[in-house]
C-alpha cells in the first residue's frame, strides 16, 4: 500500500497545534425541532443504520420502550454513517523517512462511540465554546461529532470538530455532509487519478526543474519580504490580542443569524461583492464593540484580518482531505467613522489583493509551508505558533455552503455556524456562512480575554441595520 503523507500545510496545521491552541475548525448545526415529515429516514443504500430500523418496528411494537428523543437518535445516525466515510477512519502517525514527516493511516481500532457524544444542554452555544477548546485525540481519526439535546425532546445541535490538518473548510463541510441524509448527493465524484507521464531524460528535464525551483525560491522570497512588511507594529486594539494561558484554553462561542436579502441590497447600491460588505460589516461591528466597551475610538491603519481563499478548483471533483489555501491580508479600518466609507475601503483593499492574486503579499504565508522539509516543520512548529501574532491579528475566513437544505433523520439544519480556530496570542476569530437565504456568523473568542462576545455579535446586527438604513437615504 502506497504511503499517504501529509502535505506541508496539512503537516504544518498538525504540527503547530497545543494543549491551549488546539487546530481544529468547528461548525455549529442547529436543527428544525419539528422533524421533516415528507423525508424518509429509511437506510441509503450501501450504509449500515440498524438505529433506524429498529426505531420503526419499535413504534409498531405494544409495549415498546419508548421512541428516543430527536437528538438521541442523530447520534444513532451519525456513528452508523460516520463508519463508511473512509476520511473519517483514517489516523495520523509519525513516519521514519523523511524525517519529520507524518502519513495517514487506517486506525484499525476505530469506533464510532469514540468520536459521536450526546450531550444534555440547554443552551448549545454556550456548551459549544468549552468543546471546542478542548484538543482533539492525536491517537484517533482527528474529528468527533458532539450532539446537543436541547430543552425540548424534539430540538438539538451538532457541532463538528475536525482537526486542520484533516480539511479545511469546504473539505470540512463535504466530511460532514457526508454523515447528513443528503450525503450521496452532495458528494462529487472523485477526481481521477492522473495518466503516467511518459519517462523523460534527467538531462532533457533538468532545465525545467530548475527553472520550477528557482521560481517557488522566487515566490517564497517575495512572500516573506511582503509578511515582514505587514508585520510592522501598528498599534492593534488590545481586545485583539490575548495573554497566553498558564493551564488549559478557555473558548467562547457566539452567533448570529442575518437576512442575505439586506447584505444584497447594501451590495447592490455599494458596488463590490457579497464578501465586501460582510467583511465590512465585521470591522464596524468591532468599531463598535471597542467604542461600546470603553477603549476608545480606533486609531491608525486598523488591524490585519487574514482572509483565507480556497485554491480548491470548482466541480474538480478532489477529494475533501487536506488543505488547498492561500490568503489575502486586508487592514480593517475601525478608525474610518462612516458606514460607507468603510465599506468602499474595505472594497478597494479587496479589490488589490485580488489583482496581486493568492499566490502573493503578506496573506500568502500559508504557501510558504511548501517551502520547509518536514523536519523544519516538527523542530518549528512550536516557534511558528508563537509567530501567529506576528503575521496577523485576527482571521475572518468565509464557508460557502450549497443551496440545498441539509437533513438528519428528517430533522432539518436551520443555522449552520462556521467556527474557526484560534492561533496563538489571538482573541477573536471570525467565520461567516451563507445558508437558504440567512448570513451566519459565528464567533470564538478566549474566555477570558473577551467576556463580553454577546456584545460584539450583537454589533454586528447593528451595523448591519446601519448600512440598510445609510443605502436607502
């Protein structure tokens, strides 16, 4: 069996993580708590679900025990489909050769109650930020699943923890769909395997691979020369910026649902993309939210938002494993007072990254993971995770999901909150979704350093209402 190593940023992602900095992005599924009526719950085919089998002859049964609660038979679902997603079973272990690396494998003791929990709670958001600052196991297939019972026996959550160094987020999403009642249909062929390319001479190849070498030497120059420009100190908000934690990571989760509608009709007036003016609506949010929290009107440049950019090919096909990114650095300008001004700002610094493209500046550092032999990865990982604060000051990362509506067990997904993960001497990271007409935010900040994350997320509706109310006058 041929050996599948990791790739430089998957390895990178795996390598980088700790105790207090955990690696794994998130997303938050909130179900409808009356079950779909015209969806069958019935086994697709080719997938062993015995829970649903035996839910329907127990209801035929006098006598029976009683008919589980809705989220006690997701979690039925979930770890009988969770089984036959081959990306779901396979490990990370340490290989000899190259030194430093690190390779997929099948883990031959996986069990699906390992990674599927049903958790009690009445306030899923709350229960959502301590299990996501807890690590996953390295010794098992990075991700789990934890199923939130909510206050009724009909409505739950699920939140989706899958380790960085497995996907990023739409390979996270394809992972997870996978385990929904449309997962056959929501995942794509896989990209066939390349044709062998016929043997060419050492001499006759040489000239390319030289000229291939000097050009990514070129590339990894340019992009460490741009980071090191971004990285002049600029006079960031203290919010933004966390003390590291002596014990264990505390997390915090927050979200919010908006009308797609109003974020189309600012986009229309405004010019610019859907991506724009979420984005803006983020930095007048945290306008806001430091002004309303007593520190002050902003000053200066404004903070480094690392926007990751999916280098996934649409309709390719790939499969969802690992990660396929690169990144703009775009400076959010919190001192700017008006609404529109902020928005055509946040449009023109968008618009230049988009005309450098991904493969360049100070966004791109995640290419430069290509550029370290997999030693230098295991050696400095832990120094790179220190660096995070550094290269940026907060992530603002957009999943786009499909249109369709997702189901379990005829349940339907209602709000889908996307949850990234939080680097090292960073506060606050920011995820945003669109789903069946609705705009999700969702926000994980450290506990401890931001006690007040209701606060921001509730300045993000404001905004939002500002920028309506500004296009219409």
């Amino acid at each position: 069996m041929v050996t599948e190593h990791l790739s430089p940023l998957d390895l990178a992602f795996w390598r980088i993580e700790s105790a207090t900095h955990p690696m794994h992005l998130g997303a938050l599924a909130v179900f409808d708590a009356t079950p779909r009526t015209d969806a069958p719950v019935a086994d697709r085919p080719g997938t062993d679900r015995p829970g649903a089998a035996r839910r329907g002859s127990a209801a035929r049964r006098p006598g029976a025990a009683p008919r589980p609660d809705a989220a006690a038979r997701a979690a039925e679902l979930l770890a009988a489909r969770c089984d036959a997603v081959p990306g779901l079973r396979r490990r990370i272990h340490d290989v000899l050769l190259p030194v430093g690396a690190a390779a997929w494998s099948p883990d031959p003791d996986f069990d699906p109650a390992r990674h599927v929990f049903l958790v009690r709670t009445g306030d899923p958001q709350r229960a959502a930020g301590p299990l996501m600052a807890r690590p996953l196991d390295r010794d098992r297939p990075p991700w789990e699943a934890h199923v939130l019972a909510g206050p009724d026996p009909d409505s739950f959550a699920v939140l989706f923890k899958f380790h960085h160094a497995l996907a990023d987020g739409l390979g996270a999403l394809a992972l997870a769909a996978a385990l929904f009642d449309e997962g056959c249909a929501f995942a794509g062929p896989e990209r066939p395997a390349p044709a062998p390319r016929p043997a060419r001479s050492l001499l006759r190849s040489l000239p390319a691979v030289l000229t291939s070498r000097f050009q990514d030497v070129g590339q990894a120059l340019e992009i460490g020369a741009a980071v090191a420009r971004a990285g002049l100190p600029v006079g960031v908000p203290a919010a933004l910026a966390a003390p590291v934690p002596t014990g264990p990571g505390t997390r915090a989760v927050a979200g919010l649902a908006l009308d797609l509608d109003e974020v189309n009709r600012i986009r229309k007036v405004s010019g610019g993309t859907v991506n724009d003016v979420l984005i803006a609506v983020v930095a007048g949010a945290m306008r806001r939210w430091l002004v309303g929290r007593g520190d002050g009107e902003p000053t200066g440049a404004g903070p480094r938002a690392l926007i990751p950019v999916s280098r996934r090919r649409p309709g390719g096909g790939a499969k969802p494993y690992g990660n396929r990114l690169s990144g703009y650095l775009l400076r959010l300008p919190l001192a700017e007072p008006d609404p529109l001004r902020r928005l055509e700002r946040v449009r023109t610094g968008m618009d230049r990254n988009k005309e450098a493209g991904p493969a360049r500046g100070a966004g791109a550092v995640a290419l430069l993971a290509d550029h370290v032999h997999p030693l230098g990865h295991r050696l400095g990982g832990p120094f790179v995770a220190q660096a995070a604060r550094l290269l940026f000051d907060v992530l603002v990362t957009s999943v786009p999901l499909p249109s369709f509506t997702f189901s379990l067990g005829g349940s339907r997904v209602r709000e889908v909150y996307p949850l990234a993960p939080l680097a090292r001497g960073h506060s606050l990271a920011v995820a945003v979704s669109t789903y069946k007409g609705t705009v999700h935010y969702g926000l994980v900040a450290d506990a401890a350093a931001v006690p007040d994350l209701p606060d921001l997320a509730q300045a993000l509706r404001a905004e939002l209402d500002d920028l309506v109310r500004v296009v219409r006058c």
